[in-house]
C-alpha cells in the first residue's frame, strides 16, 4: 500500500473555499480546442495533482490559471488576498542566469517584493548551495530553483509544471515533499505529474484532464474506489480508457 504523506497536521486552519478558480474554460488555438469548458478550483492548504495523456492540454490549463494565457471564452478568478504576489510558477524547464550564484539568483527575485532570500533557499534545501553558480547545479537543484523563485513572496496559490520530470527518485521525492510543505503552510498547490505513486502519495485531490476536458475529479482514494483499482495508475487507465504503457503523463508545450 502507498504510503500517505498528505497531512500532518501543522498547517493553518483550512478554508474550504476555492483561492484560484476557473468557470468554463476553453482556450483554442485557431481551429484547434485545446481545453473545453474545464471548470476547477484550487482550495488553500491542499495539494491538487492535475495528470492526463500527452495532448490533453496540461501545460495550456496551468498556463491559463496563471494568466499566462487568456482564455477563449470563460474566466479565471482570484478571491484570495490582495498581495504583491498571488501565484507562483514553475516552469517545466526554469532558466537563470548562468553566470549568477544560487544567493545572487534568489536576491535577484526577492528584491521585487521587497522579501528576504534566506526562507526560499531553505524551504527547498538549498541553502547549502547558495554560492554556487547556477551553470555548475545539477538538473534537479536547477527545478528545486525555480521551485524557490516561485515562492518568493509566499503567493497563496503556486503552480507547478511537471517539476519532478526527468529527475532521478529522491529529487522527484523531495520536490512532492516541497509541494507538500507548501500546502501544509496554507498555499494552493496544483503539480502536474506523470509519477502516479508520488501523485497518489501526497496529493490530496487529482483532476484527471482527457481531451481538454475534466473527466474526473477527486481524492486519489476515491478514485481507485470508483474504477475498482488497486492503485491510482490503474483507476487512471481505466479512467481515460488507453493502454498503460501509451499514458505517461509528461506534460506537453501546447
């Protein structure tokens, strides 16, 4: 059985109501219908995976909440608190400046809102790092990075674009463990993944998105129990109806 790394009861009093939320959604790329009336919304203190096929339109959803992306026809609307920051994002590949230190990086972006650099580097580990330069980092302390620029300012929702793929085990344990600390701190976390252990271990709610569309959406228990499934990969599968080998859900850029 999973292990169930989703609570532990230090984070603030949990408010039920939705900090980031999208009302029928559609965003289209000229004939294209990438995302079709996609309706969610992101609770404060809660880890929400979103996973899907290549092609479902992960990356456009994540991009659109972020306002990175207008959507076609629907909206997205923010009812958390006014601040100088209210989402943080992830890329699924940051990018520095090279020649900068890890320090001079973080300074860099704090310096915007008038934060201090120490509790970022520390929230992801990295603190250790903070001389180094970003062009001598590995490809995870790289994503553990950009985990730390996006927040900066602690934004009451943060968003993340597959940060965990292509990292070896542990760094794709700790960047779940990052998110997890997030949320339990009282941020909205949505983390698109294709590591369905990890996404079942420490997320407290996964939309599934098929086609552009939302086809399911619940506690990853909830979900094995309705497709009958020993574990989240399997509830997937049966979810979005394909073969298990042709659905790794890597994010995609569209």
């Amino acid at each position: 059985m999973t292990e169930d790394n989703r609570t532990n009861g230090t984070g603030p009093e949990r408010s039920t109501s939705p900090v980031l939320e999208a009302s029928d959604v559609t965003r289209e790329f000229g004939d294209v219908t990438v995302l079709r009336d996609v309706s969610v919304g992101l609770e404060p203190g809660t880890l929400t995976a979103l996973v899907g096929p290549n092609g479902s339109g992960k990356t456009t959803l994540l991009r659109v909440l972020c306002g990175l992306l207008a959507p076609s026809s629907g909206e997205v609307s923010y009812h958390g608190p006014e601040v100088s920051r209210k989402i943080g994002y992830v890329q699924q590949q940051p990018a520095f400046r090279p020649e900068f230190s890890v320090q001079e990086t973080i300074e860099f972006y704090t310096a915007l809102v008038d934060a201090e650099p120490e509790e970022p580097l520390d929230r992801v580990g990295l603190t250790a790092a903070a001389s180094r330069r970003v062009d001598s980092l590995s490809g995870g302390m790289t994503r553990l990075l950009g985990v730390a620029q996006a927040t900066v300012g602690d934004p009451p929702v943060v968003v993340m674009d597959e940060p965990a793929t292509g990292l070896d085990p542990g760094m794709r344990r700790r960047t779940f463990e990052v998110a997890r600390s997030l949320a339990s701190d009282g941020a909205a976390v949505l983390v698109s993944s294709h590591d369905m252990t990890l996404v079942e271990e420490y997320a407290e709610h996964v939309l599934v998105l098929d086609g552009g569309e939302v086809v399911a959406a619940d506690s990853p228990g909830a979900l094995c129990a309705e497709q009958e499934a020993d574990s989240l990969w399997d509830g997937f599968e049966d979810i979005v109806e394909g073969p298990a080998d042709e659905l790794a859900v890597l994010g995609v850029n569209r």
